[in-house]
C-alpha cells in the first residue's frame, strides 16, 4: 500500500487540460492520488504535485527531483522530457541520457520510480511530423526502466487517448477524460484494480462535414497554434511565473470529479 507519492513533470502531470473548481489545474496524477488515496483509508495518505507546465527535462532535474528526493516518498512519477523532443533540432538520444541520471538518482534515494513514456502523436496535427522522434525516446525512456526496475506508464500503447475527445480544445494537453483514462493506466500499472477500463471504448461520434471539420481546424490555428508558435519564437514558456500546486507532501483525500 502507498501511503505518498510525489509527481514531477510539466503541464502533462501539472494537469493543464483538466481546469478544477479553486482555479488550479486537476489532471491525471491528482486523479491517481485520489486512487491511492481511497485505498489506503484511515492510514492517510500524502501528495505532492511539483510539475510546472512549459519546464524542460533540464529545469526539471534542478528544480524538482531534489525536492523529489528531499521529501523521500514511496512512489515518484517521473514525465519529462517531451518539450525538449518537440523543439527543432533536439536528440532524443542526449535527452534520454540526461533523463537516464535523473532516473539513476531518484531510484536510489526513493521506494519506487513510475516513469512516463510519450503519446503516439499520429492523431495530433502539430505533432504528427514528430512522431518517429517521439517514438525514439520512447524506447528509451522503455530501456532505462527495465535497467533501473521502473514501472512503465505507457502513453504510447494507450489506444483511448488516440479519440480527439480525450484532448483538450488546444489538442496538445488532455481533457478531463483524457486525464481520468491516464490516471487509471497508471493504477493498472502498480497492480491495482481501477474503477473503471481506461481502454473503454468510447461512444460513437455523430458524422461531420469536411466544411465543419476545416472551420474547427481554422479556430484551433488562430486561437492555440499561432500563439503557441509565438511564444516559442519570442523564447517565452507557459510556465514563466508558474509555481508548484502541491509543493509539500501533506494529506491529501482527493479530488471531486
């Protein structure tokens, strides 16, 4: 039985996609803290969420796996790296290195280090060109856990997540269904038994026209990918000015919803 966990990261962990009702962001890894939570019952249970959307593997290595290891839970999440494989000109090979001595570190100082794997992004437009990239990292990301004895949260083989309803309206963060089905993988993956079949099919979707589907496509690039191509040219993140939601490991009893 877990009875803490610590998840470090960016906007996939920091749960951006999944707006809760105090403002904050709720995603995947609240949705998993809840789970945990409800099992451990009147023992308590303990969460803390580091991630901070927009951070590169390297921020996250300074600013959050110290802290990780500071704190010394059971259980860490660890789902890093996707933002420096999405920047032009990037190596997946150097990055898994680097991410392979964060891995190395935390696994020496905690219990047990869940690590993350990236999407299949065969579906994301913005994201398409990227995929053998992606898929790269991924095998690595595979190799360090059988070297280290990580569990795997594997992203690319969850076929839910390829449905557009499990992505926010900016179609590169999850929606709160997206998040839900993440969180309940990652239960499968320690062995639990989720509430529910994160592969569960989703309902059938009503047929749409090419001049309906050009129309919410022209929306997306004005309202989400020029800004974000803005800011990558003008150098900025999302998560300048951005701090932790849950910095400290304290009782956590879940999350509504």
């Amino acid at each position: 039985m877990i009875r803490s966990y610590v998840a470090i990261g960016d906007s996939f962990t920091e749960g951006v996609g999944d707006p809760g009702p105090d403002g904050l962001f709720v995603g995947w890894a609240d949705r998993f803290a809840t789970l945990l939570s409800d099992r451990t019952g009147e023992n308590g249970f303990r969460y803390a969420n580091l991630a901070v959307r927009g951070k590169l593997l390297d921020h996250i290595v300074e600013e959050q796996v110290p802290r990780a290891v500071e704190l010394a839970p059971e259980l860490v999440s660890f789902c890093a790296g996707g933002n420096d494989i999405i920047r032009p000109g990037t190596d997946p090979d150097d990055v898994a290195e680097r991410y392979e001595a964060a891995v190395a570190r935390l696994t020496s100082a905690v219990g047990t280090v869940m690590v993350t794997t990236g999407f299949d992004t065969r579906g994301v437009p913005v994201f398409r060109h990227l995929r053998g990239k992606i898929a790269t990292y991924t095998a690595h990301v595979r190799a360090i856990a059988d070297r280290y004895g990580c569990p795997v949260l594997d992203l690319w083989s969850l076929r839910a997540v390829q449905d557009p309803r499990a992505w926010d309206d900016d179609r590169l963060h999850l929606s709160p269904e997206g998040h839900t089905r993440v969180a309940l993988r990652a239960a499968q993956v320690l062995g639990y038994t989720p509430p529910a079949d994160p592969d569960q099919p989703w309902p059938p979707l009503p047929p749409r026209g090419t001049l309906e589907v050009r129309r919410d496509d022209i929306h997306w690039a004005r309202e989400h990918l020029v800004p974000w191509i803005g800011r990558r040219l003008r150098g900025e993140s999302s998560g300048d000015g951005v701090t932790a939601k849950r910095p400290d490991l304290s009782a956590f009893e879940g999350t509504a919803g």
